[in-house]
C-alpha cells in the first residue's frame, strides 16, 4: 500500500515545465492521455485507477495548463480539476495608438484569426489575458468593452464647467494629454492647459497632432516639417482651434480622469523643463523666458 501512496504522491516524470492541452469535453481518460504523450505521466491507466480510488472525483476543465517539472499524480489530477488554466496576456500601454494594438494582437502567440486597426481611441489601455485558441477578434472586443464601460463611468463623475462636451471629445482631448507628458503628476495640470485653451478658443498647439496624420501613430523619427506644420488636415492644432477630428492614441484610466477633472489653474503655456516634465505659464512672457531657458540648456547639452 506504501508504495502505491508513494506512487500517486510523489515527484513525476516531467523533466521540465511544459504546457499541456486539455480538450473541451475531454474525460479523465482522454485528459490522462494528453499527459502521458506530453511526459508528466508515466501511465495514463495507472493515472486514472489511482484517480477514482485517491481523487475527489469531480471532472477536470478544459484548457491549457501550464504543468510544473516533477508534478505528483496527485497535484497533477488537482492542477485538471481547478480549471487553473495557463493565461496569456496581450498588454497595450497607455497611449498606444491603434496600428500598434493592431500589431501587438497579430503578433500575440496562440491567438486565432485576424482584424482590422481598431477605431483610435476605442481600445482601454490595460493587459488582457486569453488562453490558446481564443480569437483576436474576442480579445480586442474586450478591449473596446473596457473602454465603453470605464469612460461611462468617469463621464458620470465629471467636473462641472469642463471643456469637454461629450464622451468622444473627452477621448480625444485625453489622448493628446497622454502623448504630451510622461509623469502622471502632470496630467491634470496638461489636461488644464488645454481646457483653457479650448475655452477661450485658442489652438492647443500640441505637436503631437501634427505627427499624427503624418504617420497614424507610428514614431515620426526626424523633426516636425514647417509644411507640417502649416498642413490642414482636421487634426493639426497649430492650423486651427479646437479638438481634432479623433483621438490620436488610446489614452488611459488617468488621463481621461484628468480630462474630466483638470487642475484649477490659469496656466495657458507648457515647455520641458529638461527633466522629462514640464513647466508652466500664464502668460506668453512668462513661456517665452521658460522657452529660453530650455533652448538654453538644450544647447548646453550639445542637442542644438
């Protein structure tokens, strides 16, 4: 009897982790066999009279496990039961526009089929999780579904005398707020400037909206062009006031927030300060000296 305890308890035959799938319907007979071709049993019989006598008897999931080197028979039949399935994630950082969401699903392993760029600003940033021969197109409506419930839940909390209208243009207003700074301290004092700006119906001037026609959101790699700049094409914002014509990224749960709830300030102007952030003005004098100082230091640093 000691030894057919030891046998089901003890270290199996699996020389190192490897994933293993358990069909959709699959019995234990049928699980059993998955394992022993994929070596974390030595037999699949013994495996299941072992499983009726010692197990629980409840059925095992299906899925894709992830079955560590060494397994006992015992954790193996319990690894089956708890349907603790192998996730895999497909991860879209804050700000990624939508050809490179696009390039992360296609590119993720295991995922099955194919779609089209998604509609800019429609995917919340986030890491989605999926199992071997979920669909892409599965994967991405959950993305698209995050975003409609999170910004349906943070447009009913919004601050009163906002800049923004509508839920679109909350988005879109993000979107240009997470691509203008990188310190999540500075969000709500960004999303304050152009608040302001859109209220006293001033361009937002944010270089990020030039680019975006230019290259849909892939890295420009050289300096904004005057002819860019001068370009009109419903997005660029130093060739016309107000929002552009869509989002140009994916913006986060932060950036959207500090949309619908900017800092109070009267600050009208943004310059970098060298240390990845930015500093702030009310005035045109006031920016003007803060664009000196950080051509200055530019220049100290050999980058003009």
């Amino acid at each position: 009897m000691f030894l057919v305890v030891q046998n089901w308890t003890g270290g199996g035959p699996l020389a190192r982790e490897t994933s293993v799938i358990v069909p959709e319907g699959a019995s234990l007979t049928r699980a059993a066999q998955e394992m022993e071709k994929a070596g974390a049993l030595a037999s699949a019989d013994r495996f299941r009279l072992f499983a009726r006598i010692f197990g629980s008897g409840a059925p095992v999931r299906a899925g894709e496990y992830a079955v560590p080197a060494g397994i006992s028979p015992a954790d193996l039949l319990a690894l089956m039961q708890s349907g603790r399935v192998l996730q895999r994630l497909v991860t879209v950082p804050e700000g990624t526009p939508s050809v490179l969401v696009h390039d992360a699903l296609m590119a993720a392993e295991h995922l099955e089929g194919t779609v089209a760029v998604p509609a800019e600003g429609s995917v919340l940033p986030d890491s989605y999780s999926y199992q071997r021969g979920d669909t892409r197109a599965a994967v991405l409506a959950r993305m698209q579904a995050a975003m409609d419930e999170y910004l349906e839940k943070a447009w009913a909390t919004r601050k009163p005398g906002i800049a923004v209208s509508t839920p679109r243009e909350a988005v879109i207003l993000a979107s240009i707020v997470e691509k203008e700074t990188a310190k999540p301290e500075e969000r709500r004092a960004v999303a304050a400037v152009y608040s302001n700006r859109l209220k006293r119906g001033m361009p937002l001037q944010a270089d990020p909206t030039v680019i975006y026609p230019v290259t849909k959101g892939r890295p420009l790699g050289r300096r904004i062009l005057r002819s860019e700049l001068r370009a009109r094409n419903g997005y660029n914002t130093y060739a016309m006031a107000g929002l552009p014509a869509g989002p140009i990224a994916n913006p986060g749960r932060a950036s959207i927030d500090a949309v619908l709830d900017p800092a109070q300030s009267s600050a009208l102007y943004f310059v970098a300060d060298g240390t990845g952030g930015h500093v702030f003005a009310d005035t045109l004098e006031q920016h003007n000296a803060n664009v000196a100082k950080w051509y200055a230091l530019r220049r100290a640093r050999g980058e003009m």
